[in-house]
C-alpha cells in the first residue's frame, strides 16, 4: 500500500510503486482533470502540484510521489488560481481545452514566483506546454492579465 496526499486528504492505494503517478489520479483516485498527453513529460497536459512546484505526472511514480503534497486541477484554490482561471475566462483562452488545465497549473507556479512576468519569463514557464490549438498569445495574454488583477 502506498499512501497519496492529494487535494488535501490521504488516499491508500493498492499499486506498484512504478505506476506513474497520473494513471493513480486518473484511474484509481477518477481526478480526470489531469489529462495524458504524450506519456513522455514532453507535452504538458499532465502537469500537477507537487509540495507547490509544476511536475509532470506522467513520468513520476507513485513510489516518489509518496509523502509529498499533491494538487490538481480540481483543487487549485487562492488568489493567484482565483486570477488565472478569471484571466482564462474572460479572454476565453480554450479552444479545445485538452491542455489547459496543464496550462493553468504551470501558469499558477509561475505567479506565485513571479507577479510581474515579462513575455521572455511566461515562455521560460510555460516551455514545455504544448497546445495544439496554438492558444499561446491567448494564453500569454491571460496571464499578464492575471499578474495585473494581483497587483
């Protein structure tokens, strides 16, 4: 048994310590919010909290995870998520939406580092994040927005 703390509460779960860590949330704990896009930690879509930094859930395991802090999508709360997921809606950000929530959490570490980020600094962050909508000047747009709204 491997014991998760994931969106503030303990979950004890029956699996091998390699399971990537996104297969425990989807499959075992139904947070279907992080989704899974490449399997190789190259796309983004899978991106969590873990103890408040960005991290790709695919190419983690659970046996890593263990005793750490996770968050996803489903329980990011605060200011700074409370002005992202204003920002994303008012400039109506998603397209498809595949991989927003993956945006947004990336987006959320980098306002909680940085609450005045430059153009250079949001590409830095959000390298990585791939959407294959081509949101990105939206995406960019909405978070300079959500810096403003923190200020």
């Amino acid at each position: 048994m491997i014991t998760l703390k994931v969106n503030g509460e303990s979950h004890e779960l029956d699996v091998s310590p390699e399971m990537p860590l996104l297969w425990a949330l989807r499959d075992r704990l139904h947070l279907t919010g992080t989704k899974f896009g490449c399997g190789k930690a190259m796309c983004g879509a899978c991106t969590v909290h873990i103890d408040g930094q960005a991290a790709r859930s695919c190419s983690i395991m659970v046996g890593e995870a263990a005793g750490k802090t996770i968050t996803t999508i489903e329980a990011v709360s605060g200011r700074v998520a409370e002005a992202v997921t204003q920002a994303w809606q008012r400039l109506d950000v998603v397209q498809c939406g595949y991989c927003q929530s993956g945006q947004i959490m990336s987006a959320i570490v980098l306002l909680n580092g940085n609450k005045a980020p430059t153009d250079e600094d949001i590409d830095l962050s959000m390298e990585g994040n791939i959407c294959r909508c081509g949101t990105y000047v939206r995406i960019r747009h909405a978070i300079h927005e959500a810096a403003k709204s923190l200020a």
